[in-house]
C-alpha cells in the first residue's frame, strides 16, 4: 500500500516539473518553431465602415458641374462604389416627371472625366433606368449637387428633389442637394456637407435589412451661396416650409456675411446658413415647370 502510494507521488511531483519545464521554454509554438504570437492567436477584427453603393443623379445634366463635384468628393471616402446615372440634358424644373416608355440611355462622362450613364428624359427616368434597366441596388441615392436652391415651398418644382423622391418612393434612402442662386458657383462646400451626411448615416444604409423599409421622407439640403462674400455659417436642421406669404423669398440671394440667427428655414438659409430639412416622398401637389425652368422641355427619345 505504502509503495503505491509513492509511486503517485513520484508521478505529481514528475508532471509538476514538466509544467514548469514548458513554461519556462515560452510558450506554445509553431509548426516551424516560432513562438506564437498574441497577434497570431487572435482572430482579426473588422476595420473600417462597411462598403456600400451610392447611385449619384442629378437635373442639371450629366455634364454639369455640381454632379461632377459631389461624385468627386464622394469616390474620395473609403469603401464605396459610385455609380452616376443622370439625364443627358438639363432637365431643370421638371418635378417628378417620367416617361413612358422607358427612355434610351448611354454611355457618358461627368465634366472631369468620371464614368456616367446618361439617360434621354427627366431626373426621375434616370433613377428609374438605374434601378429597373441596368439593374443597380444602390444603398443611398444622392441627387445634386443642383445649381440654384429647393427649398420652402417650391420643392415640388425640381427635377433634383423629383430624383430623390423616386428612389424613396421604392424604398432606398435618398437626399437631395442643391446650392444657392449666385453670379458663380462654387460646389466645394455642398459636396463636403453631402459627404459628411452619408458618413453620419453610413452604417444605416449598410445595414441589409434598410432594403426592406419604407421610406417616409427624403433629406433636403440646401447650402447658401456665398460667391458675394462670407462664407457658410453652419448648418441648421429645420422644418420644411410648406408655405411662404411671398414666394420669392424662396428664390432669393444669400447673404452669407447675416449676422441674423433665424429660426425658419427660408429665413436661416438666406441668412447664410446651409439648411437640412425632411420633406415628403410625395408631392403635395403636380409638379409644375419653375419660372426658372426652360419655356419648353423637349419630349425625350423613347427607347
């Protein structure tokens, strides 16, 4: 009995320096002989956004100088694919307008030189065509950057706010941008305020389920023109302004160097301040050429 209890002794006190031997050896290693590292031993984890596709339109044109700015400071964030389909011709002031049937589309470029689809009707056709012809999927629609502002009351006038709320209307997130009337355009500052939205959003648009929700209203951004001096004040998120005692005010100039600190959204952005607001994926009534708009929009060429 005593002998067998030695013998386990001797095996404990045998394991136990074993253990120590292997500590003090550091460590596991590899099949080559290298110890195995923290690094090595830990399984990576994700860096970065996740990826996601912005369809880009517009009501300028294709080769209008807005899209091409946006495009540009959009294909400068990481982990996207910019895609640009927009109407071959500007197509101001037409709403929500569509064709039937389908228009003829292109190939094309933006004013730098950036890949496009180009699409024989109105803003609205061109997402259209995205969706239903080439068959994209995007995450986000952005349409803009439109030369001249959309906002308050006459938002059911433009073909930029029109491209927007057709991607909405089938379920995809979408903002409509636009930079202030001025003597010359300068769309640096929209084109960062569009990219710092999507940022903002980013892991909403890259979540799967986001395909399966409606959408019940569109992002409306106006940035101030400041071409007469100052510069953008801020940014101020605000209820829509369904309605103005003198539309004009809608139309207006900015001043950008206001010391004003409005509290409206037409008021704020001609204050010089760019302005966010939610407006509805439908029209409050049928949209209407804008005074601004061509006296006549040519019939697109049906495909």
């Amino acid at each position: 009995m005593r002998a067998t209890c030695g013998r386990r002794q001797a095996a404990v006190v045998l394991l136990a320096a074993l253990v120590a031997g292997a500590a003090g050896c550091g460590g596991d290693e590899k099949a080559d002989g290298s110890p195995v590292t923290e690094a090595a031993t830990t399984s990576a984890s994700p860096t970065g956004p996740a990826p996601i596709d912005i369809l880009v339109t517009n009501d300028d044109g294709v080769g209008a100088p807005g899209i091409d700015a946006v495009v540009k400071g959009l294909k400068a964030m990481p982990a996207v694919n910019v895609t640009v389909v927009a109407p071959a011709a500007n197509q101001s002031g037409t709403g929500g307008k569509t064709t039937q049937p389908t228009p003829a589309h292109h190939d094309a470029t933006t004013a730098s030189g950036v890949p496009a689809t180009a699409v024989d009707g109105y803003p609205a056709d061109s997402v259209l065509v995205a969706l239903d012809v080439l068959g994209l999927k995007p995450d986000v629609v952005v349409s803009g950057v439109n030369q001249g502002q959309n906002l308050g009351p006459v938002v059911d006038l433009s073909g930029t706010v029109g491209a927007a709320r057709a991607a909405a209307s089938r379920g995809i997130p979408a903002i409509a941008s636009s930079m202030g009337f001025g003597d010359t355009f300068d769309y640096s500052a929209g084109a960062t305020l569009v990219v710092e939205w999507i940022t903002k959003h980013r892991a909403e648009f890259a979540d799967p389920k986001a395909s399966a929700r409606t959408q019940e209203s569109v992002a409306n951004l106006n940035i101030p023109n400041c071409a007469a001096g100052g510069k953008v004040r801020g940014l101020k998120q605000l209820p829509t302004q369904a309605s103005l005692p003198d539309l004009g005010g809608a139309l207006a100039k900015q001043d950008c160097a206001s010391t004003a600190e409005p509290a409206e959204e037409v008021p704020a952005f001609n204050a010089g301040y760019a302005t966010l607001t939610d407006i509805p994926v439908a029209p409050a009534s049928a949209a209407s050429p804008s005074p601004s708009a061509p006296a006549a929009v040519p019939s697109p060429t049906a495909s």
